[in-house]
C-alpha cells in the first residue's frame, strides 16, 4: 500500500505557500515539498498536526491506496 495525500488540495484553498504551511507545523518547506510529491512519508505527529491546520481528520490528508504490482 502507498500513502497518498491531499496536501497541494488543501493548501491551495487555504492559500498558504509551502513555507506557510510549514512554519505553522514546525517543518521545512523541503519537508512539505516532499511530502507532497510523495517522496517522503511524514511522521504520526506532523501528519496531525497538518491535519490540525486544516481542521480536518487525518484520513482526509493521507490516505492509502494499492500499489501496481502487488
């Protein structure tokens, strides 16, 4: 299974900028970046606290899904 995420979605209608975002969750705009491309999975605690400046459930920023092949 891949962890997917909606991150770009809602930061875009929150109309923060990665550095923004970042700043409000303790993490580098890198952090964000990679996090968005889905190049790096982030921990339990900044997935909440992400979740946290959305004020939605976690589940509606990351989520699973099958990966090809398996």
């Amino acid at each position: 299974m891949g962890l997917q995420n909606r991150l770009k979605e809602l930061r875009a209608k929150q109309g923060l900028n990665q550095q923004q975002l970042g700043s409000l969750v303790g993490a580098s705009r890198q952090t964000i970046s990679l996090i968005e491309r889905g190049d790096y999975n982030p921990s339990i605690t900044l997935a909440l606290r992400i979740s946290q400046v959305f004020q939605v459930p976690v589940e509606q920023v990351f989520y699973l899904t099958e990966e090809e092949g398996k």
